[in-house]
C-alpha cells in the first residue's frame, strides 16, 4: 500500500498519465517490445486511464478520511483537490483497443472521477493536441466548457484545429488546482487554432 502512504499529507492531484502515444496504444505506436509484452501476457492488467486513476482517486480519498478520523475535522485544501489532465473530443481520431475506444476510455475515466468519488472536488481539462513546433508557449489560454453532444458527436472542424503548448498544458493544469471557478467542472482547453 505504498500509494497510501505516500499520500498521507497530500490531498490534492493533477493525474496526467496515460498508455496511449496520441490515440493509439504505445504497444502499437512505438513497436515497444516490453508494452507489446505486457499487452499479450496480461491484457486484463488494467488502463492507467480508468485503473490506475481509480487506485489514485482511493488512495487520495484513504488518505483525507485517515486525516479526518485522526484530527476530527475534514482536512482543509485548495479548491479542487484533483485534476484529470484529458484529451478533447476533437483532438484526435478515434481508434479501437481490445477494452474500449480511444475516446471512450477517456471518457471514463472522466466519468469515474464525476459520479464514483462526490467526496473529491475535481476540474478535468479535456486539451487539445499537443504542439511544440508550431506553436508558441506563453500564448493567452482558452477556455470553453465541455457540452455532452461534443463527448457523444465529435467533429467540429474548427475543434479539431485547436492546439496547445505542452508547457501551458503543464501550467494549465497546475493553476486549475487553486481555480475556484473551474471547481467540479470539466472545459476544453487551448491556445491556438491551426
């Protein structure tokens, strides 16, 4: 239970991780002979998308009750006490696994977070694709809430254009951790339209 322990005295999370390398799993992507391996031998493992960030959002929601039971008070924190770092609807095209499509295990693990864990203040950012070239960092961040046709109907054109510095992505992602407004919310996130 090393997860548990270490989140003793923190209480609040930005989860970024992910087995994808843009929308196809790094086993496919990458040739990577260990990923594949791990794939074939135990597919059941789990997706850091949805099992991983469940054993995360226990662990976290473990270590406020452990708190609230030693001192007697719910533990006070920032406004949001975690922060899924996930993709838009529009940022890539879809592709099929074994467990589910690209899209739609993002959007569980989103799903997960809203209905199974009410305890946890969230903001899921749903950025657009990444682009480090083409597009400068410190650009002015856009914002826009994310709508249930966008999720179940992607293919907004102008959407799919949208693109994100990785580092604003990082600052985003950090600043959305003290953002009252963005508490319990989930927005779709960029900085340039290409």
């Amino acid at each position: 239970m090393r997860t548990g322990f270490l989140l003793i005295d923190f209480f609040d999370s930005i989860h970024s991780a992910t087995d994808f390398n843009g929308n196809r799993p790094r086993a496919i992507s990458g040739l990577n002979v260990a990923f594949l391996f791990r794939a074939v031998a135990s597919p059941t493992k789990g997706r850091v998308e949805v099992e991983g960030l469940e054993n995360m959002l226990g662990a976290l929601k473990t270590a406020r009750q452990d708190k609230q039971r030693a001192t007697g008070r719910v533990p006070t924190n920032d406004p949001v006490n975690v922060v899924l770092v996930s993709t838009a609807p529009d940022a890539y095209d879809d592709f099929e696994t074994p467990f589910g499509s690209f899209r739609g295990i993002k959007r569980q693990g989103e799903q997960m977070l809203q209905s199974d864990f009410p305890s946890l203040s969230h903001t899921i950012l749903q950025l657009s694709r990444f682009e480090d070239n083409f597009v400068e960092e410190g650009l002015d961040v856009s914002t826009e809430p994310s709508r249930a046709n966008d999720v179940e109907a992607p293919g907004d054109a102008d959407k799919a254009r949208r693109r994100i510095n990785r580092r604003d992505a990082a600052k985003v992602a950090v600043d959305a951790l003290l953002d009252e407004e963005l508490k319990d919310k989930t927005v779709q996130v960029w900085t340039a339209t290409r």
